[in-house]
C-alpha cells in the first residue's frame, strides 16, 4: 500500500439498546471500550483502506459470563480485508483455477492493494472446506476426458497418482502412494492393484470418464477397464513420440554408420545435424528450415528422407485428430 493511499472512516451506529449475544438479556447500551483498525479493500482508482470503528458494550446482566461483547459492524473479528477482496481472490483462485502468485500480482496491477500468498491460501482452504470433495468435484465441472498419471516431487520420497481433466487442464485429485511403489520396480503399481483403487475412488466421487489418456505402462488399460468397461483409452503423445524419435535416432545412427567407408562427408554432415533432423518442425528457426531443404534435396530416397517425411505425418496425425 503506497503513502498516497486514501482512508475512509466507517463509524459504528451507537444504539440505545442492545442485546447480549451470550446470554441474550436485552438492556441499555452502556460503553464498555472502543478500538480502530485498518481493512483492506479493492478499488481501481488508487489504493483504499477503510479505518473500522469497533464499540465494545458493557453487560449489565450479573449473571453473564462475559463482561463484555462487540456491537456488530460488518467486520468479524480481526478481519483485515473486506468480503469483496476475499470473493475476488477465491473468484481467481477457483473460477478462474489461477495460482496464489498470479493473483497476489493482479492485486497490485488492477487493484491497487496487496495480498500476500500464506493469505490468499488460507482463504482457499478456508473456503473449500464448506464443501465436500462430491461437491468440490462437480463445481469444477469435469468434461469427461481423464488424464491419469504417477508423479515424484523434487522433495518428496514418494510418487502421487494425479487425475487431471484434459479439457479444463485442471488437477482433479492427486492421491499419495505408499513407499513400497517405484516405477522402475518389477511390476510396479500393478503389483498391489493402487490405480485400480484410484480409479474407484475416482468414480465415487461422481467421476466418470469416456476417454482417459495415460502413459504407455501396462497397468493402466488393465485396471481401468476393470471399474469402466466401456472407456477410451488413449496413450499420451509425449510417451508415443518419445520412443518414436528413439527408433529414428538409433536408424539415423545405423544408416550414418553404413557411410563411413563410403562417403565421409555425408558420415560427419548427418552427425553435424542430426539434432536438427529429430527436432519439433514448430520449434525450427529460419535458418534450421533452410538446412532441413538442403538435407531433403541432399538426402533425396535415402532414410534421412524418410525419417523428415515420416516426422511430419506423425505431427499431422496429432494435430488433426478429432477424438479423444
């Protein structure tokens, strides 16, 4: 909040009557004490806190336990920010699926105020936990397609099994998986039938999927099929064009190695670029376009050929599917 910000006073109406929320005995209002405190609110023109009155009343019933108790005011109880800050915040956090950090920033730019991320977090959660996961679930609006997929944190010792919706790219729920999985493992989570169990609490909580896209380990499809007979499985593009270009790397290798006691000026111009031949055509420079036509026509009804050829209609069938 800069120096520049504007205060506006919000005095507390002093009535004439009052009544005990704790004991509930209507009586006279007489004064016990009285403090200020500074609310944080939103607003576009520049920055704006609103400076609270808060009037204590005295009990006058004897047998009250309290002493004391606060007239209302539209404030709870050591609230620092304004009802409409806190809706706009979980509006980011949870209509718009944003992070703490984006929205503590939007705060500033639009405005005028801050907001800091332990906060915004702590009205997130302080909110979520009204619902239950049901509800949770069907606020968010699943369109029908699951990604299901094992992770590791840079931090943690133990994998998590993620189900995100493909549509709204948004993490559905994330479940922590028990020390004894490791995917390098024998068997890995098939042996103890976790993705099965995931997929069963996925469908009690109203979660039930047409197509699901996951990674090329066998367990998926088996289990899966097991709670949803019916679903489309798809494996995710990452994994199939990751063992791909593997394929056309070590045929790149063999046919480069087959032209070493023939032409070695093509053995050391196909190790020059190949990188540039496996490489994402979307990702390509101006200058690396030039080089991939100079290999075409230098290369023309060799492997080298095949494999720019063959990359192409791979990305073509990724990018014109129409299905899940």
């Amino acid at each position: 909040m800069g120096k520049e910000a504007r205060v506006k006073v919000i005095k507390s109406r002093v009535p004439k009557w009052v009544i005990c929320p704790f004991c509930g005995v209507k009586q006279p209002f007489k004064k016990e004490r009285g403090n200020w405190r500074m609310v944080k609110d939103i607003n576009l023109d520049k920055s704006l806190l609103l400076k609270v009155q808060t009037i204590y009343a005295k009990c006058l019933n004897p047998h009250c336990q309290r002493n004391s108790f606060a007239l209302p005011n539209g404030f709870e109880k050591y609230q620092r920010a304004t009802d409409r800050f806190k809706q706009e915040a979980l509006s980011g956090l949870i209509c718009d699926n944003s992070t703490l950090p984006r929205v503590a920033k939007r705060f500033n730019r639009i405005f005028n105020t801050t907001g800091s991320k332990s906060t915004l977090d702590r009205w997130k959660r302080k909110e979520a936990d009204k619902y239950d996961f049901k509800q949770i679930i069907s606020k968010l609006g699943f369109g029908g397609i699951l990604c299901i997929d094992e992770y590791k944190p840079k931090r943690s010792k133990t994998y998590d099994l993620i189900a995100s919706d493909r549509l709204t790219e948004r993490i559905l729920y994330l479940e922590n998986l028990p020390k004894i999985y490791s995917p390098k493992a024998k068997g890995g989570i098939v042996a103890k039938g976790l993705v099965e169990d995931f997929a069963y609490k996925l469908k009690d909580f109203g979660l039930n999927p047409f197509g699901c896209i996951v990674d090329l380990a066998s367990v998926y499809p088996k289990q899966l099929k097991k709670v949803e007979p019916g679903v489309i499985i798809q494996f995710d593009y990452f994994h199939i064009v990751k063992i791909v270009y593997w394929y056309l790397k070590n045929a790149i290798k063999s046919f480069r190695v087959s032209l070493r006691e023939t032409d070695e000026v093509a053995y050391s111009d196909i190790w020059k670029h190949k990188w540039r031949i496996l490489k994402n055509f979307d990702k390509l420079s101006l200058k690396e376009h030039l080089i991939l036509e100079y290999l075409m026509k230098r290369y023309k009804a060799t492997l080298i050929e095949k494999v720019l050829i063959f990359k192409e209609q791979v990305r073509d069938i990724f990018n014109l599917s129409q299905t899940p």
